[in-house]
C-alpha cells in the first residue's frame, strides 16, 4: 500500500487520554495518523514517536491556524478521511454558582469555537473529495448531568447541535458526522 492509498485521520487533542487512545487505535489499523495538541510537547513527541504519526501544535481557537494546519495534512498525505475532536479545555469542576463569568466564557469560546473551526476547515476539503468523516467526542452528561460538570456539559451540547446540523446538512454530499458520548475514564479531570 503506498502513502496515498492509506486513509488518513487527525485527531484534535490527541494528547488527552481519549485522543491519544484513538490515535493509537487507527494507527493499529493502519491508517496514517496525525493530531494536534495545545501545549504538551514532551507527551506529542513521545506520542508521534511511539505511533509514527504527525503531531502539530495548534491553538484551535485560531481559524486560519486551524484551516492551514489540515492544508498541511494534505499537501503530505495526498488526502484526509476523517478528523476526530476529542479536544476540549483543561478545567476544574465547579458548580454553575461558584463558577467566574470569565472562566465560563473562555471555557465555551475555546471547545465550541475550536471545534467548529475544525470542522469548518474539514468541510471544505471533505466536500471537494465528496467523502469524509467527522466525529466529536461528546459526554454521556448530556443525557445524565452530574454536578459541578458544566464546564464539560454546556459546550458538548452545542457542540452536538453544531455535528447534527453537519449531518443533515452535508451526509448529501458524501459527509458523515457523528457524536460518540463517552462516559467516565480514569485520567487526571477525573474526580
């Protein structure tokens, strides 16, 4: 299989626990694997190393950052078949009453508008090659609250909104876009 036969995914924050678990997988499955992270260089390269994929640094709330970024994957690879969000901020749970506007708001811009500027930059290419998929890793909270989550909750619930709109908008032109809600993992946000 040459380089350009191999599917192509990145994974948005695949320094978390979950995203680098998926870069893991599809790299065990043969796909050609980049991700991006925010900050943590040291665990990105050992990541890339370990997988052999392509890390990038990327401040996703940057929409021309962000829309370079899949240029990129695919001037190297010669196509891109799925992106994968499975970023999100680093936050400490609180409930809704102690919480600071300005930690709320920063909170909401950077998940909601850094995924939909990934998504955005995707939708662009996907159509073009009238194929691609495009997943957010969501929260069983939304369907269960727990307390003092709502810094997780709220902006997965837009973010929701933002892939079924996606999917009923695009699925026509050979876009596919889903959410996956996961539930409680062991990882340090955990309490």
């Amino acid at each position: 299989m040459t380089q350009n036969e191999k599917k192509v995914v990145l994974v948005a924050g695949g320094t978390g626990g979950i995203g680098a678990a998926t870069c893991v997988e599809f790299a065990r499955r043969g796909y050609s694997v980049a991700f991006t992270y925010r900050s943590n260089r040291e665990k990105a390269d050992a990541l890339a190393q370990k997988i052999g994929a392509d890390a990038y640094v990327l401040d996703l709330t940057d929409a021309g950052e962000t829309a370079k970024t899949i240029s990129s994957i695919i001037a190297k690879n010669g196509r891109l078949d799925a992106v994968i969000y499975a970023a999100g901020p680093a936050f400490d749970m609180a409930y809704v009453s102690k919480l600071e506007p300005a930690i709320w708001a920063e909170n909401m811009a950077i998940d909601i508008n850094g995924c939909f500027n990934l998504f955005h930059a995707a939708l662009g290419e996907f159509r073009k090659a009238k194929s691609g998929s495009l997943v957010s890793v969501s929260t069983c909270a939304l369907r269960r609250p727990p307390r003092a989550d709502v810094l997780s909750a709220a902006p997965k619930a837009a973010i929701d909104m933002l892939v079924k709109c996606i999917a009923k908008e695009e699925g026509r032109n050979g876009i596919r876009a889903n959410c996956v809600a996961a539930g409680a993992i062991e990882s340090p946000r955990a309490v």
